[in-house]
C-alpha cells in the first residue's frame, strides 16, 4: 500500500496541534477519547488552535521533521516550527 507523503507544509501557518497516531497502538486506543475531548475544548474556546490527526497507516511521516519516534505523540506547531512535544 502506498502511503501519502507529508511534510511540515500541512501545519506552516498558524497554530496547530497534531496527533500522530497508529491503527496498530494500544496506546493510541486508550488516548482516543483524551484527543477527542481536546479537539472539542479547542473548539469551544475560540483559541486559533486548528487540530489535525495524523494516521501512520494513511501518510508517509518520514518527512516530518523533527522525526516521530513512537505514538501516540502530540506536538504544537507555530507557523511550522516545533513549539512542544506530548509523548507520555
């Protein structure tokens, strides 16, 4: 199966917060509702904050850089640069 490429460009401007995420982690499965229950508040709040999940299944993430190492991982983009990583 081929994978879409991805690269920074989907998060270059503006705020983002970006959950990469696995069909195949457990993890992933327990933090679902966690992000769900974000995404929601974000929304509520009017923050600026744009959300976007990222599924290894469906995109080629070996262009993302810094590299995602495991998941689940959340990590906070301004105008494409890294301002924070939530991996635990």
């Amino acid at each position: 199966m081929s994978r879409t490429q991805l690269s920074n460009f989907a998060w270059s401007k503006g705020k983002y917060l970006v959950y990469f995420t696995s069909s195949n982690c457990g993890y992933c499965s327990t933090f679902a509702s966690t992000w769900d229950n974000t995404v929601d508040r974000l929304r509520e709040t009017s923050s600026g904050v744009k959300t976007l999940k990222v599924n290894a299944e469906q995109f080629d993430i070996a262009s993302v850089s810094p590299e995602v190492y495991g998941y689940p991982t959340v990590r906070a983009y301004e105008n494409g640069k890294m301002v924070g990583e939530f991996d635990e």
